[in-house]
C-alpha cells in the first residue's frame, strides 16, 4: 500500500482530527477528558502511537484521525535514573542536549534526541546535585538563586550542557513545540 505525501494511506477517510481530550501532565501521567488513563492497553497504544506533526503539536494517531495532546510541560517528561540515564514517561531512553532551560519557577527543560522534554519535578533536587561550574565545583546555593531569579553571570552546567534562564512563557518557543495545538493546513 502506498501512502500519501501525509503519511497516510489512501483508503483511510478524511476524519476530522480531535482537539480538547487528551493531555499529558507535568508528571507524564496521559489525561483524557481531565482523568488520569490507568488502563495498561490504553497506555501502550498512547505511547506507541505518540508523535509530533513537524509543526510543535504533538499528538496520539489514531488510526486516520490525529488526537492532538495538550501538554502541561513538555511533549516528553523525563525521569532521572541511575548512571545518568534519563527515561521517558513512556519508558523510552532520551539523550540530553542544548539548550537546558531552566525557568523562574525552577523547572528545567530541554532538548533530547527524541524532542523537547522537562526533567520531572521529584527529580529536581537529583538534578541540582549534578550542577557544576565551569571549574568542576559545586554550584553555590547564591548561585542557584540568582538561577532561578535569571540573573546568574557564572556558567552554571548540568553534564556539560550550560543552563539559561529562560520565563516559562518563552520555554515552548525556544524549544519548539506547543503546549495547545493549533490547527495546521
């Protein structure tokens, strides 16, 4: 079977696509109509069929229809595991790299092999014992706060990557995707 220039196959209906239903929260947890799925069936096909349109809206396909997700953080939400290894909320691994934004409110985000992510937030204080200067020192509890304050001069780096303060309203921008899908041609 040949697929069209969308991807899809050509016998699939034009159905429209589905906005205001499904989510993902800050925490990686997969909200339909505001409730958190639990169903594992439900969960597998979410992750299995999660991806992004090229133009920062991520969504769930759903045979021919798009299930667009509105994200409370980021399209990915990481956990920080043992050896440096950061995992998905669907389990897959994620390589880490520029930029690390880290905003006023202290949430990080940034950029993976697999798109945008946040580190999530029961793993921040993992995250700030691996901060360090340029020099290989600990980051000073000052300097941590003029982080979050967005006024540090010192290069603060998290495993070699430098962090930049940037306002949570700027994080999607920077790092490429929507947190509210909007419609595309």
């Amino acid at each position: 079977m040949t697929r069209t220039s969308t991807g899809d196959p050509p016998d699939w209906p034009n159905v429209p696509a589905c906005h205001g239903w499904l989510s993902l929260d800050a925490r990686g947890h997969w909200r339909l109509k505001g409730e958190r799925v639990e169903h594992r069936g439900l969960l597998a096909f979410l992750n299995a069929n999660y991806a992004s349109d090229g133009a920062g809206n991520w969504l769930v396909h759903n045979g021919p229809q798009r299930v667009f997700v509105e994200l409370e953080a980021a399209p990915w939400i990481l956990r920080m595991l043992p050896d440096e290894i950061l995992q998905t909320h669907s389990g897959r691994l994620a390589t880490p790299a520029a930029p690390v934004l880290v905003d006023e409110s202290g949430h990080v985000s940034l950029q993976t092999d697999l798109g945008p992510a946040a580190i999530d937030d029961r793993d921040l204080a993992l995250f700030l014992a691996e901060l360090k200067t340029e020099q290989g020192d600990p980051v000073s509890d000052a300097t941590l706060l003029a982080l979050f304050e967005g006024h540090f001069t010192a290069p603060v780096l998290w495993r070699s990557l430098p962090l930049t303060f940037t306002p949570s309203s700027q994080t999607p921008g920077r790092l490429g995707y929507q947190r509210k899908p909007v419609a595309t041609a």
